[in-house]
C-alpha cells in the first residue's frame, strides 16, 4: 500500500536565529512519502543562505524543494505562494522557527 503524499512547508522571514533547527527537524520527519518545501520570503538577513546549505547538505530520501520569493510577499502572500507549490494530498505548515520532533 502506497502512503498518502505529504508536503511539510518550512517558510520563513529573517529568521536566521531559528531556522537552521526548524530545517533539521523536518529532515529528520520518518515518514516516507514526504516532500519539504522550504521557502523564503526574501529575507533581508541570512536566512536563505543558511536554507540553501541545508539544502545542498541533504542525504536522505525526502524530496526537497527550495524557493526565495524575488519580492517580500508578506505572510499571506507567501503562504498562497507555496501552497500552489505543494503536491502533497496533506499540507503541514510550519513557520521557519518552529521545531517539529
């Protein structure tokens, strides 16, 4: 039996304090069908850099998908954004200094 596909969002704004624990947290999430978007709503900090090692870091089996929005969007425009984004039949919505275990 096929697992139900699953998108876990890590989005953020200039949460570079954070986000490094919130990226890990979802790297190591067990389910299997599961796709992470991690995006950032052009942070004036170091947030997306941070995003980007972790990303290119990555060994495991999820899929990831990394995105910077061009434009601040604010919180309900880059939360529309990624949700066009997700593929997952279930979205779970975690903000870039929140710490899933």
């Amino acid at each position: 039996m096929i697992s139900k596909k699953i998108t876990l969002f890590v989005y953020a704004y200039n949460h570079e304090a954070f986000i490094a624990e919130a990226i890990d947290a979802a790297f190591k999430q067990t389910y299997s069908n599961l796709e992470i978007i991690i995006s950032d709503d052009n942070s004036t900090d170091s947030t997306f850099e941070i995003m980007k090692l972790k990303v290119e870091g990555y060994k495991g089996n999820h899929t990831i998908i990394l995105n910077r929005n061009t434009n601040n969007l604010g919180i309900t425009g880059h939360l529309n954004k990624i949700m066009e984004m997700g593929t997952g039949e279930w979205f779970i919505l975690c903000a870039g200094d929140d710490i899933s275990f």
